[in-house]
C-alpha cells in the first residue's frame, strides 16, 4: 500500500461520533524505536557501517531511514506490541472505526507492521524524503482527515499533533506529559507506563552474573593468602572493577542481539528485547560501567588484564559468537583470564595447575550452555541457533565433547595431588582427594541434567540456585580447609 493511495482512500468524510483513530508507532503501539534499534543491526553488523551512516544522516532522517531498512530487514511478528493497544486497536475497528497507523518510522518498517497485524486501513509514514513527525505528521493527518481525528502517541514531539487533532490517546508517556496533555487536550483513552526503566536496568546489567567473578579470589586462597589483608583488599577492587566492566559488556551484548533474543522463548524477556529498557539508555549506562570499571581497575593495579578482558569479550560480541566451537574455547579463556587478573591484583600468581584445570572445567560449563540451547532448538522443531552457527542436530557431539572435557578437569586435579607441592603446601594433602570428586560431581550433575533438558541455558546462574552445588562447592571448600588447617598423620610414611 503506497502513501499516496492511502491519502486518497483516507480522505472520505467522517461523523463526530466516529473519528478515525491514529496510533503512533515507535514507544506507542511497539515498545521500541525501530529506526535506532535499525542503526544497532547496521553499526553491529559491520563497525565501519558508522561512516556511511553518517553520510546519509547528512542527507536528512528520512533519507537515513529509507536507506537503512531497504539494506537491514526486521522481523515485526517478534517486535514487543503493548497488547493494551492491540486489543484497543481491535476493539474500535469491530465497531466499525477507521484506524490507520501513522509513525515517523520509514514506509517500509510501517508497511511490514501493518502487514503483520492486518489491523490498520491506512498508512501513513516517512518516504525517503519527508521524515513524518511532529508537526509534518500533524499536517498531514489534519489534511487526509479534514473533519477530525484522534491521535495516540506517547512524546513530547507529539504535542503538535494533538493540537491538529480532534481527540488524544495517551499511551506510555511520562506522568509531566501525561498531565500536560489532559490539561490541554480531550483525551479520549489513557494507558499508562507499564514499564520501568530502572528495574529493565537492574536486570540488564545481571547482578547474578557477578558471582562468576569471584574467581579473583582463587589465585589468593590457592597460594595461602589468607591472612594477608592487602590481597583481601585488591581482590575486592578486582572483583568490583570486573563486575561493572562485565556489566557494561553484557549491555552492549544484550544491544548487539535483540533480535536474536526476541526469538528465543527465555531471552525475549530480556529488557532490551521486551522494550523494558531503551537500548540507548543502556548503552549510556554502559558506557558510565565502563567507565567506573577501568577506574577501579587503575586503583587495583589490573588495567591491563582488564582491557584485556574487554577486548575479548568485545571480539566475542561482534565475531566469535557467531563461530561454532571458537565461541566456546573463547568463553573458557574468559573464565581464566578472570583468575590471571585475579592474580595480578593480590601478588599470587596462579599455577599451571590451576590454569589447566580452569580451561578444562570451564569449556566443559560453556559447552553445556550450547547443548541447553540446542536442545531447546530442537523442541522447537530444530533449525539453526540464530547468530551462533550451531544446529538443533549438534547436541550429541556437543555433549560427547562438554563431557570429556569435564572428566579432563577431574584429572587435571588428580594428577596435581601426585605433584611435590601439594604435600608442601598443605597438612594434610589425603584430604584433597574431595576435590576431584566434587568436580566429577558437579561435571556429572550438570550434564545428567543437560541431558534431561532441565539445564538453565546459563549453567552459571544453574549452579547459584541449585542447592546440591552449593552442598557439593561446601565440602569441596571443607576439603581444601582441612587439608591446611588440620593434621591427622593418617599416612606418617608418606
């Protein structure tokens, strides 16, 4: 349907009674702004997309909209509808009411959403030539509708066109806004914010995944630095500089696959998929974690493995994650380079022991992640992960691997027990042996219930709420400290 049809077929005359209703799109009808979330796709896909982005923003927003999404398609069928205006929508044309969808979206994202939702008798949108907001929306509903109409919108750019309207529908807006608009305005419906951006942020941000970062704290507790007070204190430098830093990543990650995540049963929930939170908003507080992060990590004397860890988290963001395998041995390194920087920051440098048992154990955890997934592909009729390049027939291959790579970091620590320095640097060296067989515990736990479909996509947060990790992590921990703390001789000879 071109504009220009939808002008002339808009222009039949209307009673009083029975005005036609416009309903913006962006933050209105979709929680969201397709234009930016359009400039994520393009500046994601390729970083140097920035410079001709800039070129054709040069031209003007509608002539920047109309070449991004002739170049970067979209899905609307995923796109987060408020489903309050939905059934409005709904409502008044089965009472026979003309609606029609007017937005400063291009003509091609408005038209692929109208399509979607076969709910709108007319189209109105930017062309490439003339971006359709604000006051130019405003004219040319006023001229298509010359007897009136109602407009729902959410932004202060459209109070100039409920000042051409006959009518407002105040959907999403801010409580000065919406106060504004009913002191100034016949408000014909009102639905207010749903969302809130402070709880979407707290969320985004996944404070639950800064447990992984505790493992600052391993370099120190292996080597016997219980009792040094100054590596207690970097370790918690280390640990908050990681934390934000990690935050800061995981909103950039989140901003990269919206709409990867949208067609994910659990992800979709995500705050940026959902429309809980902005995407710019995040990216702005992703840039303040940044921020905060390297200027703790300059305090802790970790800089350098920091960036070290946000340039590989970055690689992973924009190119790995879309590698089979790679990915997996990446988010491995991730995890040791956790423990390095944990030892750069307390002056307890990690072993080689400690280091092999890490990338084992941790390709291990991040292979199950890629098995949960799969598996969920294929309850979901199989296909291809989107973006990750593994497939729903990939499972037992994936498992066969995630499961030997586990037994590996049991016997990594096995074969550390034979090694000289455990019976130096500890009392009791027998009572280590409850290591191994955590590990095998846990390595076994996780895939039995990978392999049952019961695994959290995140084996991580899996881990935090399952409360026989936590007793087997326990008595792994009681293993360590009886070990060097007691002395029972049960081998004098040894």
């Amino acid at each position: 349907m071109s504009t220009e049809t939808v002008k002339s077929a808009a222009k039949a005359p209307q009673t009083a009674s029975a005005r036609p209703l416009a309903v913006d799109l962006d933050g209105t009808l979709f929680r969201g702004d397709l234009f930016f979330e359009a400039i994520l796709r393009m500046v994601f896909g390729s970083p140097f997309n920035i410079f001709t982005l800039l070129g054709w923003l040069l031209r003007g927003r509608a002539y920047a909209k109309a070449r991004i999404f002739e170049r970067f398609t979209f899905d609307p069928a995923t796109l987060p509808y408020d489903q309050r205006i939905l059934q409005w929508l709904k409502d008044e044309r089965a009472r026979g009411r003309r609606v029609v969808l007017a937005t400063a979206s291009d003509r091609r994202a408005a038209e692929a959403v109208a399509g979607h939702l076969g709910l709108f008798d007319a189209v109105f949108a930017s062309d490439g030539a003339v971006n359709l907001k604000s006051a130019r929306k405003g004219a040319r509903l006023a001229e298509a509708f010359p007897d009136g109409f109602v407009y729902a919108g959410n932004d202060d750019a459209d109070l100039k066109v409920w000042r051409r309207a006959a009518g407002a529908g105040v959907v999403n807006a801010s409580r000065a806004l919406a106060a504004k608009v009913k002191q100034n305005f016949t408000v014909e419906r009102a639905f207010e914010r749903e969302t809130n951006s402070a709880r979407g942020l707290l969320k985004a941000i996944r404070p639950q995944q800064w447990s992984k970062n505790l493992l600052v704290f391993v370099p120190m507790i292996a080597g016997h630095g219980w009792a040094d007070p100054q590596a207690w204190a970097n370790a918690f430098v280390a640990f908050w500089a990681l934390s934000l830093t990690a935050s800061a990543v995981y909103l950039v990650n989140d901003a990269s696959d919206i709409d990867a995540d949208r067609k994910h049963p659990r992800k979709r929930k995500r705050p940026f998929a959902s429309g809980d939170l902005a995407p710019a908003w995040g990216l702005a507080w992703s840039a303040a974690l940044a921020a905060a992060g390297i200027g703790l990590s300059v305090i802790g004397g970790v800089l350098l493995m920091t960036l070290v860890y946000v340039v590989a988290t970055s690689i992973y963001t924009f190119r790995i994650k879309r590698m089979a395998l790679l990915d997996v041995f990446l988010l491995a390194g991730l995890y040791t380079i956790r423990i390095v920087l944990g030892g750069v920051a307390t002056g307890f440098f990690p072993s080689d022991w400690l280091l092999a048992f890490s990338c084992f154990f941790f390709l291990s955890l991040a292979l199950v992640k890629r098995v949960a997934e799969t598996q969920d592909l294929a309850a979901r009729g199989g296909g291809e992960i989107m973006r990750r390049g593994y497939a729903s027939d990939d499972t037992h291959i994936l498992t066969t691997m995630g499961v030997s790579a586990g037994f590996i970091a049991a016997l990594v620590l096995a074969l550390y027990l034979q090694d000289d320095a455990s019976s130096v640097l500890y009392r009791e060296p027998f009572l280590l042996w409850g290591l191994p067989a955590a590990c095998l515990l846990l390595i076994c736990r996780f895939w039995l219930k990978a392999s049952r479909g019961e695994m959290h996509d995140d084996p991580i947060v899996f881990a935090a709420k399952d409360r026989w990790s936590w007793v087997v992590a326990a008595l792994a921990g009681a293993c360590l400290a009886g070990a060097t703390l007691l002395q029972f001789d049960l081998f004098p000879n040894r």
